[in-house]
C-alpha cells in the first residue's frame, strides 16, 4: 500500500481530484436511483473485489493493477462525496433566509 502511495501519488491525487470536480459539476438527481437487485449485485461484486485484494487470490501484475483501481476508485468515491458537500454547503449560504 506505501509503495502504491509512494510512486503512484499523482494518480491518486488526480483521481481525488477528478472527484471533486465532478462532485462539485454534477446535478443533484431526484430519480429512483439504482434498483435494489442492483445495489446488492454491485455490493456484493465490491465485497468480492475487496476480498480478493486482501486475501491476495490474484497473482501478480493483475493483483497489483486491482489494488490500484480500488485504491482510486475509493479515493474518487471520497472526491465525490466532498465535491456535492461542498456544492451544497456553498449553495445554502448563498440563498437568502426565509
């Protein structure tokens, strides 16, 4: 984990930052959002990609390719998540009081 921090740090902060860009640009959708068969089916193939990372089942280049794409894939997530935050939060103070 050091050593994908350590050499591959400007992909990291570019995926962080990617998902801050596109959680601050993105709209807020009041859709039905994903179907729960599919909220379980992606959770479980998550668990199963984290499980795999962990328990070291892939070998080699391929194990190492997968831990990366979780790593930015979480990193982006987080990105995300503090992107809409931020929209939010800079939103609501710009609206006047009612």
């Amino acid at each position: 984990m050091a050593y994908l921090a350590t050499f591959y740090w400007g992909w990291l902060l570019g995926s962080v930052l990617l998902g801050l860009a596109m959680g601050w640009i993105s709209v807020v959708q009041h859709g039905e959002g994903v179907p729960k068969k599919w909220r379980w089916a992606l959770a479980a193939l998550a668990a199963a990609l984290v499980a795999a990372a962990l328990t070291r089942v892939v070998p080699g280049r391929f194990g190492y390719w997968l831990d990366l794409g979780l790593i930015m894939f979480a990193l982006y997530l987080c990105g995300c998540a503090v992107g809409s935050w931020l929209r939010n939060w800079v939103v609501s103070r710009s609206q006047p009081a009612a």
